[in-house]
C-alpha cells in the first residue's frame, strides 16, 4: 500500500508520509533535454573563439578540432570539457570563472533546438 493510500496520521511520532511514485511523467527534465543537444561544428568554432577572445580560454588547435569533430553532449559536459583542455580541474576552478565560461556555453546551447 502506497503511503499517500494511508488515512492522514497527526501522530507526532508517526514518520511522515512520502510518496514512492515518480515525477518523471508530469515534469519535464530540462537538464535532460539538454543533454540531447549537440553543437554543430560552426557553432563550436564560434563558442571556442568567443571563450578565447572573451575569457581567454584559448584551446590548443588540435584540441578545438576533437571538440568540433565531436562535441560533448550538453551545457555542464561542454564546460568541463573547456577547463579540462585548457588544463584546469573544473572541480577546483575558480567558481566566478566557471561560471563565466558555463554562461557563455549555454549561450550557444539556447540556439540549438531541442530534439
């Protein structure tokens, strides 16, 4: 018997009542359509020049070629990819700075359609 089945209980000692259902019918998952979306290869070329010119992440050329030949999926996947080729633990980086960067990135995700 699901817990929400239960008659309500004002017992103080009683454990509160939690349901064991899921969301995941009726909210939608941003995160999860973002993850779904990809950047062409122009789009990166033009992130990766804006992150150079704009906060100075200015990538290696072979490595702004993986990253256009096959871009991580997403915002949070894309920005780590960015400090780990410019040599940074994203874990440890500095927070105003990531976010920067991660800004900048989902920039270039809002013009690509969901799929």
């Amino acid at each position: 018997m699901d817990d929400l089945d239960k008659p309500p209980s004002f017992d103080a000692g009683e454990t509160p009542r939690r349901s064991t259902s899921s969301l995941d019918a009726i909210v939608e998952h941003p995160l999860r359509a973002d993850e779904e979306r990809v950047l062409t290869e122009s789009q990166v070329t033009r992130l990766l020049k804006s992150l150079c010119i704009d906060l100075g992440f200015c990538l290696p050329a072979n490595v702004a070629e993986i990253l256009e030949s096959d871009p991580p999926r997403g915002i949070d996947a894309f920005t780590r990819a960015v400090f780990k080729a410019e040599g940074l633990d994203p874990a440890i980086a500095d927070r105003r700075l990531y976010d920067q960067v991660r800004r900048a990135v989902a920039l270039a995700f809002d013009r690509v359609p969901n799929v």
